[in-house]
C-alpha cells in the first residue's frame, strides 16, 4: 500500500517539503491539489505531475481516494485546516507552526489524541542524522551537566508585504524563524524552559521582525533564543549547547543537506562531525509514512507542538505583543 497525500494550497514550500522527496520515496504518491485559485492549482499540478486537482479545500478533503494532506497553508489557518482535514478522517503533516497560539494546539492535539489519525508538524530538520546525533550527545551526558543552550534562525526577507509580515495571518519574526529556535532550544536543552525575558524589534505595532528572549530550565541550565526576519544578523543558523564538560556547536541544524558543521569539545579534546547530504525533508517523509502506513511514533507530534505554541506564547507576551489568533 501507497500512502496517497493531498496539498492544501500550492504554497512554495511544498516542492521542496512533499513533491521533491515524495518523487523518489516509494511508499507515497501526491495524487491532489487545491488552492483558492484554481488556475494557481491547475499550474502547480501540471508543474509538478500532480494528477487531481481540486475546485476547493473542502473537495480535496472529501475526495475518498486520499489517505493524508499536506498543509502549508499561512500560519493563522493551520489550526482551522488540520482540524477540517481530522474531521475528514485523513491523517495530516502540517507546516510549522502548528497552531497560531497555545491554546488552538491543545484544542488540536486533544482531536489528535481522540482519533486514530497520525499528525505531525513538519520540522523536518529533528529528523536527520545530525539532530538525532546532538540529541544522542546531550543525552549522554558526554558534555556533563547542561548550563546553557544557544539557538538561532535569522534570515533575510526585505518583502515587508510577505503574509509571514501579516498579523491577521499569525505572522511575526517568532512565529515563522522563531518557532525554529524554540523547538531546538526545547529539544537539545532536554525539557521545554519557562521565558525570562524578550525583547523584540517591530516591523509594525504587532508583528516582530526580530526577538531575542533568555530562557529558564527547571533543572536550572539556562538558554537564549534569537530569531530575525529582517535585522542586523541577516543569516545565523546555529545551535550551541554548553555542558559542565564541554560544549558542542552546530552551523547550519535546520537545513544540513545545504552545509553544515557540528563540532564538540571536551576537555583538550575537539572533533568534527559530518552527516548525509540527504535532505532533511525526505527524512520527514519518511517517517511520516512510516507512522501511517506502520503505526511507527512521531518525534513532533501534536503533543510536542503545544510546548512549542507554549513557549512561543510566552515570549510574545515577555516582549509586550499580543498573541497570534487564527485566521
């Protein structure tokens, strides 16, 4: 059996996310497409080999022939989305951020835990080799007991019209970088940490363009999160995780097929690691077929998203904005 996928909307991610890997992973076939535009969706689908499309989202989740969907829709409509998609009985792998805010992921987890539908959110970069490394490294204990933990994603992105720009759509800075550094941060500190303080820079009254926030773990490490959508750090994708031991740091923990370097010191003694060039996104298919089609768990699961939405919560309110709603 196939897994047979869906795309809600012909976003310009999913090329890279779903079609792309999906053209060479045997278990899963994108069979449909639908976007507000039909014409929008009739070109996606003759551009990638898309054999169905759909009038509307509401068809494509009707259709009976297709077992997930794919929803990479604007942020503030994840959660109204992955809850329809639940509701039509498809299993669903959904673009990061889960929800617009905490409360709309645990509406959304508890139809997840009630049902017998796998969702996922799609950080993709937690299933390659080198995340599952740095895990392995902390979790050792290699670097002795944790004291601080460092992550950061701020790129460039000078279109201040872009929808990620648009509150209305549960835009902002920590939303579509940020979400990534507090996932890491959540991740290879080892528990999900309480908001000190955070401070952002604003492209308008409510949406950030970059935050920086300082973190607090219960077991008493502490952490720093920096994100930017347009700030003086045009490119920083990093990780660095600091122990009673030694240290470890990561260039690039988001997209490693493109470059990467993870390099741990302990004591006088300093070594490099290098990974697959295999994308981070194809790993995600992976596993999400695996946990349809073999009932295999999930490492980012609806449960794993309201700790992020949790954390992302605190930060807007810590900096003084008001919470993302859904669209």
């Amino acid at each position: 059996m196939s897994l047979r996928i869906g795309v809600l909307g012909a976003a310009r991610i999913a090329p890279a996310a779903l079609i792309k890997p999906a053209a060479s992973n045997a278990d899963v076939e994108v069979v449909a497409v639908a976007a507000r535009s039909p014409e929008r969706a009739q070109a996606f689908a003759t551009k990638h080999g898309v054999p169905r499309v759909h009038s509307s989202y509401e068809a494509l989740l009707a259709d009976p022939d297709i077992d997930a969907v794919y929803n990479p829709l604007p942020n503030g409509l994840h959660g109204r989305w992955t809850r329809a998609a639940l509701e039509a009985g498809k299993h669903v792998l959904c673009e990061k951020p889960f929800t617009a805010n905490a409360a709309e992921a645990r509406e959304i987890a508890g139809l997840a835990a009630g049902s017998d539908r796998v969702v996922m959110e799609a950080f993709h970069y937690r299933y390659h080799p080198l995340s599952l490394r740095v895990e392995e490294i902390v979790a050792s204990g290699e670097l002795g007991s944790l004291q601080r933990v460092e992550t950061a994603l701020c790129f460039p992105l000078p279109k201040f019209s872009d929808i990620r720009y648009n509150y209305d759509l549960a835009g902002g800075a920590t939303m579509d970088a940020g979400c990534y550094a507090v996932h890491m941060a959540r991740i290879f500190g080892g528990e999900t940490p309480s908001v000190v303080s955070a401070s952002a820079k604003l492209r308008s009254p409510r949406v950030d363009r970059a935050m920086t926030a300082e973190l607090a773990y219960p077991s008493g490490h502490t952490g720093r999160i920096e994100c930017s959508m347009w700030s003086s750090s045009l490119l920083k994708i990093s990780a660095k995780v600091i122990g009673s031991r030694g240290s470890l740091a990561v260039l690039n923990p988001v997209g490693p097929q493109a470059y990467h370097r993870l390099s741990v010191r302990v004591g006088e003694t300093r070594r490099t690691e290098k990974f697959p060039r295999r994308a981070s996104y194809a790993y995600q298919l992976d596993a999400f077929a695996a946990a349809v089609l073999k009932g295999e768990p999930v490492k980012t699961s609806a449960a794993d998203a309201v700790e992020t939405m949790t954390v992302i919560d605190e930060i807007y309110r810590a900096a003084g904005l008001p919470l993302r709603e859904p669209s």
